[in-house]
C-alpha cells in the first residue's frame, strides 16, 4: 500500500518533518531522514522504540524496520529515474521489522 505524503524538500538531503496520509501515522518529529539516490537514512531521535517504513512517490513498498532510541537505520534511496522519497511513516504493530 502506498501513502501519499507532503514533504518540503531542499536538495537531495533534507531533514524529514512528515504529515499523515491515508492509513499511515507520521513519523514524530524526532524521526529524521536524509535521501539521496542510493540510501535513504532515518534516524530515531526518540526516546522510545518506532517501527517505520519510507514512502516513496512511486508507490514502492519496503519493509518496516524497528529503530531503538539512537538508531540509524537504512532504506533504498530514490534511485536514478526519478522517483522521490516523500516522508516516514509507522508501521502498525502487525507490519514486518
């Protein structure tokens, strides 16, 4: 299932502040993201453990990762032909880690 999210962005890295979208919760504010073509890294600034997944403009689906308080975890960028990616979101308790 894809999730259309709005996100400004600067450049290819940018620090990520999501909005909700479809049946996806936003990561908090304290989940941050830095794209570029070949890695998207999120980073849990948190105090407590999320599971999150990124959603990509082309309807990609990945699976969730679990992310600890501190954890820097890694996706698939956007890759060379075109694709963006649009925000961070939660995973419901029952979605892959």
């Amino acid at each position: 299932m894809a999730a259309a999210l709005v996100v400004a962005t600067s450049g290819a890295a940018h620090a990520g502040s999501q909005q909700a979208a479809g049946n996806w919760s936003a990561a908090p504010d304290c989940v941050t993201f830095s794209a570029d073509w070949r890695y998207t890294f999120v980073t849990n600034n948190c105090s407590g453990t999320h599971t999150l997944k990124v959603v990509y403009r082309d309807g990609a689906d990945v699976p969730s990762r679990v992310a600890p308080p501190g954890a820097l975890i890694t996706f698939p960028g956007y890759g060379t032909t075109g694709n963006e990616v649009l925000g961070v979101v939660v995973c419901d308790a029952g979605e892959g880690a």
